[in-house]
C-alpha cells in the first residue's frame, strides 16, 4: 500500500489580538490502494498498463487509462503541480520523493 503524505507548510495564525504562538495544523494524508496491470491485444501485439486507486475508507475507486493520467489525478489530489507528495514505505523504510 502506498501512503501519501500531505503537510501544510502555512502555520495557523491565530486571530489578530490574540498572544497564542501560531499553531501549525497537523500533517493531513490519504491512502489509496494502487493497482496496476497488463493488457494485451493480439492484433499487433500491443501491451498497454492500465492503473486504478481505491480509498480504503470509501471503496471508492479511480481508474486510469495510463500513467499520464495516474499522475495528472495525484498531482491534482496533492493540490499543486508544484508540491510533490512523499511516498512513505509501509514497511518501514525510508521515504521516496514522487518524481514523476
């Protein structure tokens, strides 16, 4: 499974005249169940991926025709081309930078 971590690096500002330190939000994320598959036609031999994310919370599932697309939704979940989400290994391991 492959988690997507977003944070919001704008803290939250506390209304004008109050002392309070600005308090940041804490980081919000969303998990999706990535699936990715072969499909073949046999006239020419042609394969071609196919991708689809589902929300465990929901059930509700997203399907792609390629990876283009795959990333265009992402980045538009993420909320800007230019904020690139972390893909944090549910094993354990390091995160990876999404780069696509």
């Amino acid at each position: 499974m492959i988690t997507i971590e977003m944070t919001d690096s704008a803290p939250h500002t506390p209304p004008p005249g109050e002392d309070a330190p600005a308090i940041e939000r804490p980081p919000s994320y969303r998990s999706y169940l990535l699936r990715f598959w072969e499909e073949r036609s046999s006239q020419p031999v042609l394969t071609v991926w196919r991708f689809s994310v589902e929300d465990p919370h929901t059930t509700q599932r997203q399907s792609f025709a390629d990876l283009e697309a795959l990333v265009a939704w992402l980045k538009a979940e993420v909320g800007s081309a230019a904020t690139l989400p972390t893909l944090v290994d549910s094993t354990g391991g390091a995160p990876h930078s999404f780069n696509p």
